[in-house]
C-alpha cells in the first residue's frame, strides 16, 4: 500500500495558534508541584506488576512524513487496563486512603476513569462504588464490576451519575475521587494527573532524543496537562504542544481562543468516547491555557482507518493495538503535515522528533473489534 495515498487528504477542521502562550515551568509547578509529580512516580513504580509501557518509533510513518522520528507511547500496554487512565484514578485511592481499610471509595464515570478507581480499591482491599450513565456500555460496565466494584446505573448523562454519586457520597461519607477539577475540589484531580505525568518520566528515559513536538490528546485537559506537567519536571528542553480533540467537543481549542473557560455543546457525541467533553477541569486549563502552541480538531473519519493501520503494520514494524483515543494524536499530526502554513509556523521538519500518546488499547473490546473492522475495509477500498 502506498501509504501516501491513504493520508495525504487528512485536514484538521480547525487550527488555532495560541497567541497567550508562554511557556514557565515554575508557573506549571506552581499548579501541579514536583512534590506530587514525584510522588506518584516513586508510588506507582512500586506498584506490583510495574513495567515501562513501550516506547514504539513509528517508522513507517515518520519515513512518509519525512521527519527525523515519530515516538508513540504504547498505553495499550499500562498493567492490565490498557489505558493510561490506571495511573491517575488508581494513584488518587491510595493516597486518599493513607493506609486506612475502614474506607469506601466512589466515583462517577464514562469508562476508563471508574476502571482505575476501582482497580485502586481492589488493591488496596477497599469497597468502591462506581457510578455511570445510562449510555456507559454493558461490556464496560462488566469490566468495573470484575474489578470488585459495586456498580449503580443511573437514568440520563455523565452530569446526572455524577450528582448522584455526589448525593450518596454525602449520605453515607463515601470518599469521591474524580479527575474534574473546579475551584472547590482540585487536590484529587491533581492527584490523577500527576499520576498521569509519570508517562513523561519513563520517555525521557527511554529515548535520548531531545522531543521536539508532543501531541497530546484532551477530553477535560487532565491529561494533556498532566503530560505538560512532567514536560516541565522531566524534559530538558521544552517541546512545542499541540493539544488535538474531536472536532464536535473542542473545548480547550475554544477555551483558549476566547481567552477564558468556556463551555460548549455537543451536538453529536464523537466516536473519541473519552474525549467529547464539553467543558475543560479547572486546573488543566490553568496549566494549558499558556503552555500549549497550538490546538486542532479533528472529525471522526479518519478513526477507524488510523486504529486499521496501526493494527496492519503499516505506521511501524509491530503491531500496535491502539483504541479510539489513541488514533487522534497521529491524525492530528498527519493534518498537520498536510498545511504547510501551519506545519512552517510549527517548525514541524526533518529534524523533528515527535511525540504522540497512544491513550489506550481495547480498552472497550467491542467498540475496537467493531472499528478495526470498518477500519480495514475502508483500507482495502
Ligand atoms: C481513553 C481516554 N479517555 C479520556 C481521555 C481524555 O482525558 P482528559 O479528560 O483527562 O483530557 C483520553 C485522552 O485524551 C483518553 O485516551
């Protein structure tokens, strides 16, 4: 396959250079301290079963490109939830918990988050509740429950799991852990993101590449700006930020055009599941809003085909299971490839070694199966 044929068409809906940044690592660790950072690395690299997820050149893909290297951090591979939501949710129980065992944990969900949650009170031999919408699959679902979690669905949206779990919470003195920040409840979140920035300590040990550019997946920025965070402890020189969601719930991308927190409407839900997210948490936003470069958005097209190919070698020499969340950083990075203007004022060239996180694998078994078929037809036609 000519894979130039496949990918040169790729666009971004939209493309916006942010004109307020400025990037200081002493403001992101005043938002996000080196204490937690390091923290959660010393924690969780304890953890039984810790293992480096790989750090895997896509080759092919940088090759076609024609940049120096493509570098995808393989979170398919993080224990055994295939997301690299395990370190964030999981990190926040234990710390929360300090020890105790007379405890109960809970936390409203669209997924991976629960599942982190869940598998952090199961270590540590802690009930946990978790609650999800009515949209939230049966398969995941499941996937909470064999982690030892009681799960309560609830009539309606995210929003309406989340004020229900609040409602209990409270009742029956439940601790809530959840990675959304707002300006009454910011230290868990932060806990969750700084367990999200250890994926930057295990890069800058696995490559001796100075990163020039990183593309970093958002939903409500907690990861994003927890990338950012360990960008500031960890990397030696700071790399251009490219911040990539779906096209129907680009919130940071609207965020900071406007220059303040703004929410938006999603009229059709994208297929990103754990990215359409309407509004950003508050402290990824005071992190993001000066460090990222530039945002851009991406339709869901090109989804299917990227987790296709990925799975079909044809972006590296292995194959790479990489789910829904895990194809927008390469389609973010291929679109903008494809303007010049945009990969120019980017300083995106053959000397470039980029960065993209590979979020998760088949987290959701079903819905991957489901798009890696539709993926490989659209190839083979
Ligand atoms: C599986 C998954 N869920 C959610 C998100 C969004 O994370 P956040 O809401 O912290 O921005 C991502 C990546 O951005 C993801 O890969």
């Amino acid at each position: 396959m000519n894979l130039k044929i496949k990918i040169n068409k790729w666009k971004c809906s939209k493309i916006l250079l942010n004109k307020q940044y400025n990037f200081s690592r002493l403001t992101v660790t005043k938002y996000l301290s080196k204490a937690l950072i390091d923290d959660a690395y010393n924690t969780i690299s304890k953890w039984k079963g810790y293992k480096k997820t790989p750090l895997i050149k896509l080759n092919k893909l940088s090759k076609e490109l024609k940049l120096n290297n493509v570098f995808y951090k393989d979170e398919s591979k993080r224990f055994h939830l295939k997301s690299f939501k395990a370190l964030g949710g999981a990190f926040a129980v234990e710390k929360i918990a300090k020890s105790k065992k007379d405890i109960i944990i809970s936390s409203a969900t669209a997924g991976n988050h629960g599942r982190s949650v869940a598998w952090g009170a199961q270590r540590l031999g802690l009930k946990c509740k978790i609650f999800i919408s009515q949209y939230v699959s049966k398969n995941r679902e499941k996937d909470i429950k064999n982690l030892g979690a009681d799960v309560i669905r609830v009539k309606g949206n995210y929003e309406n799991s989340l004020k229900e779990c609040q409602k209990q919470s409270k009742i029956n003195k439940w601790k809530i852990v959840q990675d959304v920040s707002n300006k009454k409840y910011k230290y868990i979140p932060k806990l969750t993101m700084a367990g999200y920035s250890l994926m930057i300590k295990e890069i800058s040990n696995q490559t001796n590449k100075y990163i020039t550019h990183v593309f970093l997946q958002a939903g409500v920025g907690g990861m994003a700006a927890g990338a950012v965070a360990g960008v500031a402890r960890y990397f030696k020189r700071i790399p251009k930020i490219v911040v990539v969601e779906p096209e129907a719930a680009a919130c940071v991308l609207r965020s900071i055009e406007r220059g303040k927190m703004t929410k938006i409407k999603i009229n059709k839900q994208s297929v990103m599941g754990g990215m359409s997210c309407s509004e950003m948490s508050l402290v990824p936003w005071q992190i993001l809003k000066n460090t990222a470069n530039c945002c851009v958005s991406i339709k869901d097209t090109n989804i299917s085909k990227t987790i296709a190919l990925l799975y079909n070698k044809k972006l590296s020499k292995i194959k790479i299971v990489g789910g829904e969340c895990s194809a927008p950083g390469i389609i973010g990075l291929v679109s903008v490839c494809n303007d010049k203007t945009i990969k120019n004022s980017l300083k995106i060239n053959e000397n470039s070694n980029i960065l993209l996180i590979g979020c998760e694998g088949d987290a959701d078994t079903l819905l991957y199966d489901k798009l890696l078929k539709i993926g490989k037809k659209k190839l083979s036609s």
